[in-house]
C-alpha cells in the first residue's frame, strides 16, 4: 500500500488525519557544547548492562571492570546517562533507577515507579529537568527530576520500543511494536503527527541527528526510513521522506547517528541480529564498514563524543570498542555472564553553559 506522510505526500509513508496543533519548532540546537573528550583519557567510563540482572562500570582505556552493581529483580533495557553526568539511568521492568556515577554503593540514588511493564527507552532534556521513558504498558511519560513524579503520560497504543528527544527540546519521537511512529508536541501536549513506514512491522530504534535535520527510524526487517526534517511556516516542521536503505537480513535492533564533533563526517551505525554492525556515510547512504567480531545479536550502540570510537553490546555477553577509523575492534570488555544488552559512555568531561 501506498505509504504517505504529514505535511509531505510522499512514498513509504502512512499519513494519519488528526485536527490537533501541527509541531512547533525552536531551535535550541546543542543546547549544551560539550567538549570533545578522547577515548584514550582514563577519565572516559563505560557502562554495561547484562540479563546476568548486572550493571558494570569499566576503565574504557584499560578495560578494566571497578564496580559492579546487582540489580536482582529485573533485567535492564537501556542505560543513559544523565546530562550533568553524576548520574547513570537504568531502565528496567517495570521502573528506572538512578545510580550514582562516582561512588561506591551498590543502591539506587533515585527510583521512578509508574510503568506497568518494561521499560525500553529513557532519556533526559539537555539541561536534566526533566527525563523521559517509554515502555511496553504502551506509554510515554515525562517525569519532573525535582519532584520525582510523572507529569505527563501520553497513550502509544502499542508497546513503545524507542523514543527519542528532538533537539529542540518540544519533540518527542516514539516508535512502537505495531510499525506505528508519532510525534508528540510537548508545547501543545498532544499528538501532531503519526507515521506508519510499515504496517505490523515493529519499529526498534529511532535516532535524529544533533542539529536536527535529519530522523532515522530502523525495524524488524532490518530496513531503515529516513526523513529530512525541514523548517516549514512560521512553527510548522515538515517531515521529507529521503531515503529509504536496506542495512541487514535480519532485525536492527538500534540505529544511531553520529555526535556534533564528528563533522564533518556523518555516520549511520546499525547493529544488528545478524551480529554485525555497519556503518553508513550519510551522505548518500553508502556502506563504509561493516564491524565483524561479535558471534551474536548486537544489541546497542555509542559513539565517543569525538566520533572515533564505537562502542557495542551483545548477546555474546561482551562489549566492544571499535576505531572508526579502520573497523578494527581494540578492546573487548568480558565479564558478564550473560547477554549484554545495552551500554552507555560517560565521556569525563563537564558540561558547560548553553
């Protein structure tokens, strides 16, 4: 069937009629600068989460694994970290708990509780007010980081995958089970936009790039949608369909665009079931490498803030760190005893004003 999107009929979208306020765009590009910090610097942490229900902290440089936290009454689905960097978000089933970064005590800092089933994506606004979660209950929330409570909760209707905060902060991007991805305007508190790239087939990972121009959506049938994000009248964002790439066999299960200080070379990375990852020029979406290592499904992915290094989680308990340079992985973090699931990287460095 013919697939169309908001604002722009064109091919492999679906549009959804909806009456509600169109999105609202401010520009609030890198709200926070962050300075480039190297993978070589042994202030660069790693964090891994494993279904052995572990999360370790690892020395990026040497490899080696300082801190190990039990969480013993669920797996973890995603790690982030927060934007001040103290603190690191677990995201587990059915709550997300926050660990202090530098410390030693194996308990949570914070929990939030009000999901109904697992959690499969959180994340923070650029200056940690506030975070966001999406979840199998097949919901959406935003939860004030002062009052611990969740403030808002928007109904998906299906089991969220993935969410992804737009870099004007007024945006969040969900994508869900049932192929369905909607755009939640946070000014308006509403749906503005719903888009279907495949019917019935699940949408495991979003990604948009960090100036803002471009959403990446990956799904189950290893196919990734791109759409250029354009500044349309007055506050209206048009969604232009560009490319539509065949990356993998089998699922993708996490795509993710390159940072900032990685331009100006732009990189797609998909990791994959087919335990690879490729990484794409974005630039005409032409495979520059495929990373071979890995005997398993590879479950996440994270560029160091300088775009030379990929680190990756997989099924095969371990984590990897890759140069971008060459494809070559240099590291190989092992520990876990089972599936690593996901990862996130503390870079060392601090944050400074917007």
């Amino acid at each position: 069937m013919p697939l169309f999107l908001c604002n722009s009929p064109k091919p492999f979208q679906t549009l959804i009629p909806t009456t509600l306020p169109t999105i609202r765009i401010i520009q609030v590009f890198s709200a926070i600068k962050r300075r480039a910090i190297k993978m070589t610097q042994p202030s660069v942490i790693l964090a891994t989460a494993s279904y052995d229900h572990t999360i370790r902290f690892w020395e990026a440089k040497s490899g080696r694994c300082y801190r190990t936290i039990q969480y013993p009454d669920s797996q973890v689905n995603r790690l982030e970290i927060t934007p001040d960097k103290r603190q690191l978000a677990a995201a587990g089933n059915p709550h997300i708990r926050l660990f202090d970064v530098n410390s030693s005590t194996t308990q949570p800092a914070r929990s939030f509780d009000s999901h109904t089933n697992n959690v499969m994506a959180v994340g923070f606004q650029c200056d940690g007010k506030w975070m966001y979660s999406g979840s199998e209950d097949g919901t959406v929330k935003i939860w004030d980081m002062r009052a611990r409570e969740c403030q808002r909760e928007y109904e998906s209707r299906a089991a969220v995958n993935t969410v992804v905060l737009h870099p004007n902060q007024t945006e969040l991007i969900s994508g869900d089970q049932n192929g369905n991805i909607r755009v939640w305007d946070l000014t308006a508190n509403s749906c503005s936009c719903e888009l279907v790239p495949e019917v019935d087939t699940a949408v495991r990972s979003l990604t948009v790039m960090w100036d803002g121009s471009l959403v990446v959506a990956a799904n189950n049938h290893g196919t990734c949608y791109v759409w250029r994000l354009l500044r349309g009248n007055q506050t209206m964002t048009n969604f232009e369909p560009l490319h539509k790439l065949q990356a993998h066999d089998g699922y993708i299960l996490k795509c993710l665009l390159s940072p900032e200080f990685c331009e100006p070379h732009r990189y797609l990375a998909t990791a994959s079931s087919d335990h690879t990852v490729k990484i794409w020029n974005v630039d005409g979406f032409t495979l520059e490498k495929t990373l071979v290592g890995h005997q398993r499904w590879v479950w996440d992915c994270v560029f160091s803030v300088d775009g030379a290094y990929l680190i990756t989680a997989s099924s095969d308990t371990t984590a990897r760190l890759w140069s971008m340079s060459n494809g070559q992985d240099i590291k190989v973090y092992q520990g876990h005893h089972k599936a690593t699931v996901c990862c996130a990287l503390h870079d060392g460095a601090e944050p400074s004003a917007a």
